[in-house]
C-alpha cells in the first residue's frame, strides 16, 4: 500500500495554527530552516532538540519531516563547519532529504503550548491563569444579510474569534441598511446589478487574535453569502485569551515544599531539586516549561506560592528566596518533554500522516 504524502509546507501551514510565529520572540529562530517547502513529506517525527540521535530515528522509521522544539539555526551563520553542531547536522538533513521546522517560543507562547502541558502533567487545576501574556488583538467587523448572521457568526467563532475570558462567541451586532450597485460583471446576493440597492445588514463586531485573523477572515468570507465581503480588521488594546508563558494552577491538595519536590520528580521521570522553599504549605503552583529565571518576579507577583522550572541559577534562587517564593528546579528538558506528545496529536488531527514522537528524551 502506498505511504500517504503531504506536502511539506501543508504541514508547516498546520503547526503554525498550534503555535502562531507571530507569538514567537524576535531573538528567536522559529519556523522553516532545512528542506524544501514544495516536496512532499509522508511521516513527521517531533522531538525537543535536534542531535545526531534524532536524526538516526529520523532515519531508522522512514520520517522525513523532523518538528524540533529548540531551533537547529539559532543565530545567523557566517560558515557551516560540517565537522561539528549545528554544521553536521544541516548537511545531515540535506543529505537525507530531511525537512527541519522548529516551534520553540511560538509553542511556549502558545494557547495550548508547553506551560499548559507541564501544568497537566503535575495534576493543576485550572482555570491555568498565564503568568505573562504575549500576542496582539484585532477587531473584527463584518457587514451580513440578516438571515446569514448566525452563520458567519458560528464560522468566526470557529476560527477562534470572539474569546473573552470564560466566555466563547462573543459578539455584538448593529442593524442598519447597506447600499451597493452591482456593475454588468456582477452577480449580487440580493437584488439587481445596475441598479443602487438598499438592503438591512447587520454589523458584527468580534475580538480575534492577531495570529488568526487570516483564518478568521477565511471563514467569515467562506460563510458569508456576498460574493464581495465587506471586513474592516483594526488594532485593539489588550492579549489574546491564553497566549504568554506560564501558567498558575491549584493542587488537590496543599502540599509542603518537599512534598512537592517528591511528586514534581515522580510526574516529570526526572529528579527535581528545591533552590528556594518558605515555611507554608503550598496550594497554587506556577509553573513555566524551560528556562524561566527571568520571570521570577511576574511569578512571585502572582497568586502562587512555588514556581517549578528550568535552568534556576543562584541569583535566580536568591531572588526568589527574598520574594517569598519556594522555586524547584525540574531542568530544562524535563519540563518541556510532555509537551510533545499533546502536539502530536494535535498536528496528527490535522495532516494526513503519520505523527509521533521521539524515544530521545532530551
């Protein structure tokens, strides 16, 4: 039987709806860096860091699409020494026709990305309230036939519009009369081209997210019975509902620091250690997956009582001591690892080919 083919930049398409560029820092290296946009791809292997171990497995079970989470192009390069990391793994790619795409701080910053991942797999519960908020939002204003509102109102909401807080499809909508005139070339909805025309609309008005305003824009006109839409799309103040890095959560049960140190190391597989730790019993615990030293001030600004992270240096430990915050520090790689399996499955719901995991866990 034939392998299922995709093409490579379908796939890229779809791990940019799960972690938007837009929301990726601009030091950072996301997105496209080895391969060929137009070929075709039949299996996808995602795995945290790109080493010469993944690209075996790359090899051994026939993916051609390798998703990292660290980017393998991080800075710009003046020369590719092939004998060593990053230069012998991009002529290794090229070589083997792998295509290589990183989702690093696009999937940190990402509405279901790696905080919201390692919050599950510690046990919080939410709501998981973002420790520091990324992204943009835009208004978004469509012009509808009254007997097509609830249709292109559905369509956005279905795009991810009209979040706001707890609350999903939020709108507002204004009744007013819209006029047009139809050209020869026309063929209006409603009435007779030639002809100045006056018809009661409704405007709907929504908040989207920067990152998906062209999906929004998609779907609206895709629902809309025009064959010319009238959107008007601006900038408004405020973030889009779960983009940002971190999250709080609460415990079942209120636990002391070393109790928690216990269960972080039990949940992760990897041994935890306590830097900094305060006297109470702890029932709401931030959490950030990777390197999160510099947001010990927005932690300990927070609700929560403990911080578990990655990559805590002593000053970072010293800080957070004199805030009143107890900080365990799981590693860099522990705390990002079970991100990868809920993105596989998201991105396996949306390409028509094989997605899984690597065995290589750091």
């Amino acid at each position: 039987m034939p392998k299922a083919l995709v093409r490579v930049a379908q796939i890229m398409e779809a791990v940019e709806r799960i972690a938007p560029p837009s929301l990726a820092e601009e030091w950072d290296n996301c997105g496209f860096q080895v391969g060929d946009p137009a070929a075709q791809a039949s299996r996808v292997l995602l795995a945290l860091t790109p080493l010469p171990e993944v690209f075996d497995e790359a090899g051994e079970k026939g993916a051609d699409f390798v998703l990292l989470h660290h980017p393998l192009i991080f800075d710009p390069l003046k020369a590719i020494d092939t004998s060593s990391y990053p230069g012998d793994l991009l002529v290794r790619a090229i070589r083997e026709g792998l295509v290589v795409y990183a989702a690093h701080t696009s999937y940190d910053a990402a509405p279901e990305g790696v905080s919201v991942a390692l919050a599950r797999t510690l046990g919080l519960r939410g709501p998981l309230r973002v420790i520091s908020p990324r992204g943009a939002l835009r208004k978004l204003a469509v012009f509808v036939p009254e007997e097509a509102v609830d249709a292109v109102a559905g369509a956005l909401a279905g795009a991810g519009a009209g979040v706001i807080g707890d609350y999903t499809e939020c709108t507002f909508r204004t009744q007013g009369t819209g006029t047009f005139r139809g050209t020869e070339a026309a063929s209006p909805y409603l009435g007779e081209k030639g002809r100045l025309e006056r018809v009661e609309e409704v405007r709907i008005e929504t908040v989207v997210p920067a990152h998906a305003v062209r999906h929004a824009l998609e779907a609206a006109t895709a629902a809309h019975p025009y064959e010319e839409v009238a959107l008007d799309v601006y900038p408004v103040d405020g973030v889009p509902e779960g983009c940002g890095y971190g999250r709080v959560g609460s415990l079942p049960e209120s636990l002391t620091a070393e109790e928690l140190r216990e269960q972080v190391s039990g949940s992760l597989g990897f041994p935890a250690r306590l830097v900094s730790q305060q006297g109470r019993r702890i029932a709401r615990v931030a959490v950030l997956g990777g390197s999160g030293g510099s947001f010990i001030r927005e932690v300990a600004a927070s609700d929560a009582h403990a911080y578990v992270t990655g990559d805590i240096d002593y000053h970072d430990a010293l800080l957070a001591e004199s805030l009143g915050l107890t900080v365990i520090d799981a590693g860099h790689a522990a705390t990002e690892l079970p991100s990868l399996q809920p993105l596989a499955v998201r991105l396996g719901e949306l390409v028509d080919v094989p997605v899984e995991v690597s065995g290589v866990r750091r």
